[in-house]
C-alpha cells in the first residue's frame, strides 16, 4: 500500500470518529464502509473476533465496545 493512501485512510479514519461521554470513539456502522465491508452481517462476525481478542487480552470487553445505538425519530416525532 502506498503511503499516500494509508495517508488517506488514516485522514477518514480520523475524522469518522466522535466524542461519547468524554471518550473518543467510532460507530461499527462508519467503520464498516471505511473498511470496505459492504454487509453488516460480516462486518458484525470480525466485532465479535475483536471482542473475543479484547477479552483474552485480560481486558473487560464492555469498557472497549460498549452497545450505543443510535435514536432515530419515527411518524410520531418520537425517538425509538
């Protein structure tokens, strides 16, 4: 890979991610498309790898993925 390009993915990469209570972080569902992962369904299956390398590294799993799911508003105005 060329410089110039991990240059670039590193710039996405950066600038896909977010502030949540404090803590920088990134959405799957940005980092699926960033990635190139065009189905959720295989993009889901290396999260749960990671996961898994996350708890038998000795960490705790929810402090690294924690399940934020975002709020859309539906018909009524209200936000499911």
């Amino acid at each position: 890979m060329k410089s110039s390009e991990i240059k670039s993915l590193f710039t996405r990469f950066e600038s896909a991610a977010s502030t949540y209570q404090n803590v920088e972080c990134w959405s799957a569902r940005e980092l699926q498309n960033l990635l190139g992962y065009s189905k959720w369904e295989n993009f889901a299956k290396v999260i749960e790898k990671a996961k898994e390398a996350c708890g038998n590294g000795g960490f705790t799993i929810s402090d690294h993925f924690p399940d934020v799911r975002k709020m859309v508003p539906i018909g009524s105005g209200a936000m499911i």
